[in-house]
C-alpha cells in the first residue's frame, strides 16, 4: 500500500468549517449553558456579562495560526490554501475578524435597566433595579440634564421618618413600649394598601379585610387606653417593615432599609411578650411568613432572629395543629360544632405555603 503524501494528509485532517453560525451566545457556548436567544440573552443578563453573537475568539486564533504556518512553510506556491479556498481568499478574509467584544457600547448597563424595568413585575414593585444599575442610570440621566442635580430628591417631600428622635432596637423586647411606635393611623393605612397592591399577590399569606378590621381594632384601643392584642401589633409590624422596605428602597435604600429593620425588632418584640413561643398564634405566624418570606435576614435583630426561622415556623405551625386541619378527626369536629369559614381558609393557605416553600429549599439543597 502506498501511504499518502503528507500534504494530503494535513489536508484531510483540517478541521471543517461549520455549516451554518452558532445560535447561542459566545459565553453559554464557553460554559455550556442553555442560552434563550435574547439579546442580551437571560444568562448573561443575569451573571453581568457582556452578551456577544459574534464568532468566538477560540475559532479565530487557531483559523490564523494555520494561515500563518501554511504561508511559511509552502516554499512552491499553490492555488489551494486552507480548507480548500484560494489563497488569496484566506489571506482576505482572516484581516477581517475583529474582537466583537471591541464594538459593545458602554451604556450596556443603562439598557439592561430599561429592559429590567419593563419585565412582569415593574408594575407591580417599583425596586426591581439593582442598585448599581440605578446609580448608572442615575449618572445617565444627569450628564444629559445637568439641571436635575439641583431638584429635590422624588421621593424627600413624601417620606415620613418613623425612627427619627429614637430606635426601637436599642431597647428591650420585654419592655419596650410597642405602642408608642406606631405611625399615625392615616399611614399605617397607606402602607398597609400598598401591601395589599404590590406584595400580597406573590404569597397570600393574609385576608385583607381581617386585617383591615385588626388594624382598627389596635388603633380603636389605642384610644380607649386598652390593652392592645400583642399578636395583633406582631402582624401589624410586619406589614409595616415589608411595605416600607420594597416602596422606598427604589430611591432611599438606607432609609427603607433602616426602617424596616426597626419594624422587624418591633414585630419579634411584639412575638415575644404575646408568649409566641409558648402559646402560638395564627397572627403571630403570619408575621413570621411575612418577614421570612419578604426582608434579607443577615438584618434581622439578634434578639428576635431566631423567630423568623424556617424550622421555628414549621414547628408553630405544626402546634397550631395545621397539618392536621382536613383529617377526618377535624372534619367531623366542624361538622358537629360549626366552624368559621374565613379562618378555616386561612389556615390552609399558611400550611400549604409553608409546605410549598419547605420543599423548594429541599428541592434546592
């Protein structure tokens, strides 16, 4: 047998072309990841990568190494090159590549946030925007109104301080008078509805006009100097550190940060001196969803972290009796005694998100 010549052979063994230019972005190629086709594509948006459709740069540099040899190393010249062109079409083309990553514009991230505030939720949570995308787009805006730095901030007129003279952390769980603060009743009113608009659809952890009614209730005994139900002030808290936290943090981060912190102590405060731990209720274990499910715990108070738990709430629950509420046992009981509609739904939606959210993080584990 005869063996072919060599230049047959390198020939041969070149790799081929592709037949038609990759679908997927550069990066999701590289890591080999599922890639959308957006462009930007979902994956690069989300791991702050420039997003390149380009020819990758792995294909360019070896395409010009063979190039390069193959002009060195053919003394006789020849009218094929590589991979079957004409030489003069190879020596054409490969000047041509340039770097694709070269011509991407640097406002990049100022058209991430257009996108990012125009997904599913901007109408709904007006904070959907990183915080570093807001700086930019903020720097954006002033270089092409330098007037706008001169404004009062949007937000300045229309923020009340609640923690402006003093902090309710810096006090006493056991002791520290709940009451005291509460924000005035046309507030507490405002960001309860604004609960009720932007936050509760996601979970559904309350009924709307029981709490309506509860908030009355605290703010009726405020009045008539009566005791306060404690589990009632718990959820009231609650409510009041999520709607602050996700209204204000789009353009006062600090503030809504800050706030809903203090309110966080006052709802785990308000836990503790109604015995939660002891004697568990279903507004108290409504409070702990709405914090756990809603504000960043590395936050949380030392004194009251331990009460936003996943473990410390499944095991209230569990005392609540919840995973037992359509055995046959109970059903019999509200059979025979009757039984409140209305509170009945309730504790079937706190069972079943905290089951749900329990399986999503063993799911994850």
């Amino acid at each position: 047998m005869k063996r072919k010549s060599a230049a047959n052979f390198s020939d041969t063994g070149a790799k081929r072309a592709p037949r038609q230019d990759p679908v997927s972005c550069e990066s999701c190629r590289r890591k080999k990841l599922k890639c959308n086709r957006q462009r930007p594509c979902s994956s690069c948006v989300t791991r702050r990568l420039s997003c390149s459709y380009g020819i990758s740069l792995e294909r360019i540099e070896p395409a010009i190494v063979e190039v390069e040899n193959a002009s060195h190393t053919n003394t006789a010249p020849s009218s094929q090159g590589v991979r079957g062109q004409p030489r003069e079409a190879a020596t054409m083309t490969v000047p041509s590549i340039t770097d694709p990553r070269s011509s991407r514009t640097t406002n990049e991230s100022a058209k991430t946030a257009d996108w990012l505030e125009n997904i599913l939720m901007s109408d709904r949570v007006p904070s959907v925007v990183s915080r570093h995308l807001q700086d930019e787009v903020s720097q954006s805006e002033a270089a092409h109104d330098p007037s706008r730095d001169n404004r009062e901030p949007r937000l300045g007129e229309a923020v009340p301080d609640f923690f402006q003279h003093r902090l309710a952390s810096s006090e006493n769980p056991m002791t520290v008078d709940l009451v005291s603060y509460l924000p005035e009743m046309s507030k507490t009113i405002s960001l309860f509805r604004y609960y009720c608009q932007y936050i509760d659809y996601l979970y559904h952890v309350i009924i709307p006009l029981r709490v309506e009614d509860q908030i009355n209730c605290i703010y009726h005994c405020i009045d008539k100097a009566s005791p306060v139900n404690s589990s009632h002030l718990a959820l009231l808290f609650s409510i009041l550190a999520s709607s602050v936290y996700f209204q204000y943090s789009n353009g006062l981060s600090t503030f809504a940060e800050r706030c809903s912190r203090e309110f966080v102590f006052l709802t785990g405060a308000a836990l503790i001196r109604s015995n939660y731990t002891a004697c568990p209720t279903l507004e108290g274990l409504q409070a702990s969803l709405i914090v756990m499910h809603y504000l960043p715990n590395p936050s949380f108070h030392s004194s009251v972290c331990s009460l936003f738990l996943q473990g410390t709430i499944i095991g209230q629950a569990k005392s609540l009796m919840l995973h037992c509420i359509d055995s046959p046992r109970c059903r019999e009981e509200r059979e025979a005694n009757g039984f409140d509609a209305h509170g009945l739904e309730l504790k079937r939606r706190l069972w079943w998100d905290i089951a749900t959210f329990d399986w999503q993080v063993f799911a994850i584990r």
